[in-house]
C-alpha cells in the first residue's frame, strides 16, 4: 500500500507539473539508488551485464577521449591516470574474452592500443595473433588494427614479436587490406622498431624464396615476395645477423631479386667483418656453390625473359658472380677490402677488370687505389664495354670524379684529351665525359685541360657548348676559391650553392674535399644538416663517406640523430632524402667496427 502511494504520488506530481517537498521525500529511495552516470566506476560495473555492455565500453572510450583532450595528449596528465587506473583492466579484460561485437572491439582495441599502456599488452597481443587478414575489402576493424599495430611498434612491445611475425608472414601485400591505410607499411615500421633477433630463422626462410618469373602475370605474387624479402633483409642487417650473411648475398646474386638488392647490401654492410669474409671468398672464386647458384639464376632470368641462351651467354653466366662479389665488398668499404679487390684485378680479364675500377672510389682512400684505377683506364680499350652494355671506358671516367682528387682527374682527363685512336664518336663521349668530370673535380691546376676540352669537336660543334652555364661558373669558382679548402668550404655554405640545380654546392662539395682533407669531415656534417638542396645533399654524403676511411664515431652518431628524425617524421619526401645517407652511415659503422 505504501509503495502504491509513493508511485501515486510521484505520478500525479508529474502530470500536473508540480512537485512537492512532499512528493520529493516520498520517493527518496528512489533518488538514492540512481547512480551516477558521469562516473566511471558506474560503467565499469556495467560491463558484466551484456544488455548494457556495449553501450558502457562505448562511454569509456569517450570519458578516455575526453581526458585526453583535457591533458593536451598527455597519457599522465592529471586527469588521464586516474581514469586509467579505473577503467583499463578490466576493458583490457573484456577485450581479452571477445565478448563484444567485432565493430566494438575494435573500438575498444583502438583506445587500448592509444593509452600505450602496459597492462593492455596482453589484450593487444592476442588480437593480433587471433588477426587474420584476407583479401577482401577492408573494414573498420581493419583500420582498428593498424592503429593497434602501429602502437606495438611504438611501445617497441616484444612481447608481441611472434604474433607480428605471424601476422607478417600471412600478410599478402598486394591485398586491398594491406594497402589501406598503408597497413603494410605499418606493420614493417613496427617490426623495425622492436628488431627482434628471435625472427632470424624465419626472416632468413623469407629472403630464400626464389622468384619463379618476372610475368607480369604474377605482379601480384612478385609484389608480396619483395615487400617480404624486403622488410625481412632490413631486419637481419639491424640485428646484425650472421647466420643470413649466405641468403643474403644470393638475394644479390639473383636477377630475380634486383629490387631487394640495395638492400640486401645495406643489410651486408651492417653485419660487418662476416660479410666482408664470405664476399672476399665469393670475389676470389672460392665459394663454388654461390657461384653455381649465380650461373644458375642468370641462365634462368634469360630463359625466362626469352632469350636465346648462346656460348658467349653461357660464358656470362660463368662469370655473373663476380660482378656482385665486386658490389658486395667495394660497398662495405672497409680497409680489409682494398687487397682482395686489387689483387683480383691481377687476375681478370678486361671486362672483370673494368667493372672492379669503377667500384674501386667507394673504398677508403690509398694511393695504390687510384693507382691501380689509372691503370685500368689506360688497359680498358675504346670499344670495351660493361653490364649492362655501357662504354667501359666513358664509366670509368665518370666514375674518376667520385674520388675527388684533382690529380688524379687530370690525369685521366689529360688521357681523355689525346686519345687519338678509334670511332669518333665514342673519342668524343669519352672527352665529353672527362669534361662534366672534371668541370666538378678540377682545380686551379686542371682549369687549361678543361678550356682544351671544351674545344673537343662532335659533329662540327665544341663539346663545351651545352655547358656555357656552368663552365663560366667553374671558372668564377676556381679564380675565387683556388685551391685553398677553407674558401670551397665557406662557398659551400653559402646560400647561392643551394639555388636551381645546386651547381655551384656540387662543385664546392668535390673540391672542399679534394683540398680539404679528413680536417674538414666535421664541417661537412655540419653543412648536411642545413643542406636542403638534394643533388648538393648527396654530394656532400658522398665526400663525407670518402673522407672517413676508418669510420668515425661523432660522424655516425651525429648523422644517425638526424636520419632517426627524417624515418620517423613519416614525410615520404623526408624519408626519400636520405636514403643515400643510409648507406653512408652504414658503411661508417661498419669501418669502425
């Protein structure tokens, strides 16, 4: 009878628009058992009911949000932690049973994901393992995934190594889920940052798949091999794996494979001193299972392609080894390089001899070094030529300039000059090669060799004359700067050597090193860091990989500062910019291990 009056009373309160003290305390215990919605202990508790469940996960995430927004991002603002403390284990449970809808788990995945918040790991690992990607169109809860992807990378979570690895491994990325929300890119971010050297055995099984065929018809199984053995070579080369140095070098041997193959090398130079062994073994003829597989891939690249495999294509295939022997070793640059690659050029032929010279300005600076290149210049004939089917002699000239040594380009641009024998047309490439080279590389000393080849005739015209422009540059730079290195450093630096095609910073760059010296290295490094101009950027990564020919500690871990920053900045332009730089870096550490 009571309870039939308070409801009476409250009713007839209601309908009339008036309520009473009276009616007010008539229904207090009504009042008292409301709880409190802006409380998040209230939707906590909430969340064994399963009518209420989704709706409270729902509310959570949005108080979450709310303090978020609150503390300017601050996951241990003032506001954030405590609500943290109250409502993530037991959402971190809920999402661990999987007793939500797909759409609100991946709701709730997400918020856990973004509060990096270790007792989460366990909720985020397992939907990552239990993740099971398809071809299909992709969802919400793909997108969800990314973000919870992208966050273990962040947390550098080893804990959740396996299931990446799993994930990775089942991850086609040329599914339309890989490609959203460049999920696949995520996923290799997030592997690089946590570098896991329990991967080894199955990153090493990745980069041996073979490539069956360049078909287009197999585009899509080609793009996911390469984004596989891709991703997996990085990795072996940052955990510096030794046991991957093998499958390593046949990714580079393997014309399948061209498009890992920078990066097989980058990996190569990392791991140091055991590459520089087995490549010193592959160079001198003494791996004869890497050369077999070497013969055996060029000859199956050709078929494949539909060429006619003849004697003089077998005799290559012989020989394909050699050529990436060279690359492999010349880029890791180490000193212990320098007697292998020389006494290999005792030993080969004019091709083989050739194809070493042009590599040979990528090991540390030695006398015997540019000596043994002046050589073979001299030996190399006008007609000779090197994969893939260029002028041998016209490469080895161009290549003359990246030593950055003016003697050394005066003479082989003085050769350039009288050479008297043979087509035209190919005197005159060559000169007009000499003449670009130089027109970076010469001096004070080279500047009359330089006037006498730009008077080199092609087709009744001088050889100089599409480079007006910047001849009268050269020649402005050379009487300002001479041969002092301090006044080519301080040009450098100045604000014309970043304009339009960064001429002027180019032909600083060669020449602050050429009369500058190791002395000046530091300044260099200094200057990549303010250049903003890419072809004056690369050359100055260049003279600075040329002027450390034991490595240096400060160099390296001032440039590693600056290329972690670029990488994690995200700006694909940003990350583009340095990708030479990453190169240089590694080869340094690598000459200082």
């Amino acid at each position: 009878m009571v309870k039939v009056l308070r409801i009476g009373t409250i009713v007839r309160a209601l309908m009339t628009g008036i309520v009473t003290t009276s009616a007010v305390l008539a229904t207090g215990s009504v009042v008292v058992g409301c709880a409190d919605e802006q409380a998040a202990s209230t939707h906590v508790k909430r969340l064994s009911d399963p009518i209420k469940r989704t709706s409270s996960v729902e509310r959570l995430i949005q108080m979450f949000n709310d303090k978020m927004n609150a503390d300017k991002q601050d996951r241990n603002g003032a506001n954030v932690k405590p609500l943290l403390d109250v409502i993530l284990p037991p959402l971190a449970e809920l999402s661990e049973k999987g007793d939500l809808d797909q759409k609100t788990q991946g709701q709730l995945l997400q918020m856990l994901a973004d509060t990096r918040d270790p007792r989460a790991m366990n909720a985020l690992v397992k939907a990552v393992d239990s993740y099971k990607m398809d071809d299909k169109r992709p969802e919400e809860f793909d997108a969800n995934m990314n973000t919870v992807v992208r966050s273990l990378g962040e947390m550098k979570a080893t804990a959740a190594s396996a299931a990446l690895l799993k994930l990775f491994s089942s991850m086609h990325y040329s599914w339309p889920k890989a490609q959203n929300k460049t999920f696949g890119r995520t996923l290799q971010d997030a592997m690089i940052a946590i570098n896991d050297p329990t991967w080894e055995e199955g990153l090493i099984r990745h980069i041996e798949t073979p490539i069956k065929t360049f078909s287009n018809k197999e585009a899509r199984s080609i793009a996911d091999q390469m984004y596989w053995q891709t991703v997996s070579a990085l990795i072996l080369g940052n955990i510096k794996s030794q046991k991957a140095v093998p499958s390593l070098i046949k990714v580079v041997l393997s014309p399948f494979k061209g498009a890992v193959g920078v990066t097989a090398i980058s990996a190569l130079i990392k791991v140091g001193k055991p590459s520089i062994d087995a490549g010193v073994k592959l160079l001198a003829g003494q791996s004869p299972d890497l050369a077999k597989y070497a013969e055996e891939e060029f000859l199956r690249a050709l078929e494949d392609k539909g060429e006619k495999v003849d004697d003089k294509k077998k005799a290559d295939a012989k020989k394909a080894y050699l050529d990436n022997a060279v690359i492999i070793v010349s880029n890791i640059g180490r000193v212990e390089c320098i007697a292998p690659m020389l006494a290999q050029l005792e030993k080969g032929d004019e091709t083989s001899n050739a194809v070493i010279a042009r590599e040979l300005y990528k090991l540390p600076k030695d006398p015997s070094v540019t000596a043994a290149f002046k050589k073979v210049w001299e030996a190399t004939k006008l007609d000779a030529t090197i994969p893939p089917g260029a002028n041998a002699k016209q490469a080895l000239t161009e290549s003359t300039g990246n030593f950055a040594d003016p003697e050394l380009a005066g003479a082989i641009g003085l050769l350039a000059l009288d050479l008297k024998v043979g087509e035209a047309a190919d005197i005159a490439d060559i000169q007009e090669a000499a003449l670009t080279m130089l027109m970076k590389v010469g001096g004070p000393a080279q500047l009359d060799l330089i006037e006498k080849l730009v008077l080199k005739q092609r087709d009744g015209a001088n050889i100089g004359k599409a480079y007006e422009k910047e001849l009268t540059i050269v020649r402005n730079l050379i009487k300002e700067c001479g041969d002092n290195g301090a006044m080519w450093l301080k040009k450098l630096g100045s604000p014309e050597a970043q304009k339009d095609s960064g001429f002027v910073g180019i032909k600083s760059a060669y020449m602050a090193a050429g009369f500058g010296g190791e002395a000046i290295r530091t300044q260099l490094v200094d200057l990549r860091l303010t250049t903003s101009n890419a072809a004056v950027a690369f050359t100055i990564e260049s003279m600075i990989d040329r002027l450390a020919p034991k490595g240096d500690k400060a160099t390296v871990e001032t440039l590693q500062t600056y290329l972690d920053k670029a990488l994690s900045s995200k700006d694909d332009q940003r990350v583009s910019s340095v990708s030479n730089l990453k190169t240089v870096v590694n080869r340094l550490r690598a000459r200082g291990q």
